[in-house]
C-alpha cells in the first residue's frame, strides 16, 4: 500500500505514528499493523506495474504522480494481527 499524494497525507501520517489500524473491505474489518517497506524495490516495482496496468488509460502525469518518487516512499506492508480471543 503506498500513498499517492506522498508523506504529508494525514492517513500516512497516521500510519507513522501508530503502526497499527484497522482496514475495512466488503464488510469485513481486520486489524493491521503497518511495516515501513518503501526500501523494497521489489515490491514498489510490482506496486508501479500494477498501477501503470490499471491506470492505462489515464494521462501520463496520473500515472506519474502515483508511480512517482514521492509515492514510492510511502510504501507500506499491510500485516494482519490475529486476534488472541476465543
């Protein structure tokens, strides 16, 4: 997960300082913890394929924007945290 708009996105900011959330997708809400993963090139190639894939039909500058520098260095790993209870 990276955020498009860099940095200074109050819900990366937020990601920063509690490593921890929650995530909520069709229903069902998982608690996550957030791992700093913007040194893998690995993964931010995958991510920017995966964007230029999806936004092909959009203006280069879009593309740009969300594959860009400032992007790739808020790529974060999104880990599930298991609950404990019963």
């Amino acid at each position: 997960m990276r955020s498009v708009n860099g940095p200074d996105a109050a819900w990366y900011r937020g990601t920063r300082t509690r490593h921890e959330g929650q995530i909520t997708a069709g229903g069902h809400s998982e608690d996550v913890t957030f791992v700093d993963a913007a040194a893998d090139t690995a993964l931010n190639d995958a991510i920017d394929r995966a964007y230029r894939t999806k936004y092909r039909h959009y203006a280069a500058n879009i593309i740009d924007h969300i594959t860009g520098t400032q992007a790739r260095s808020t790529t974060i790993r999104v880990v599930p945290r298991h609950s404990t209870k019963d």
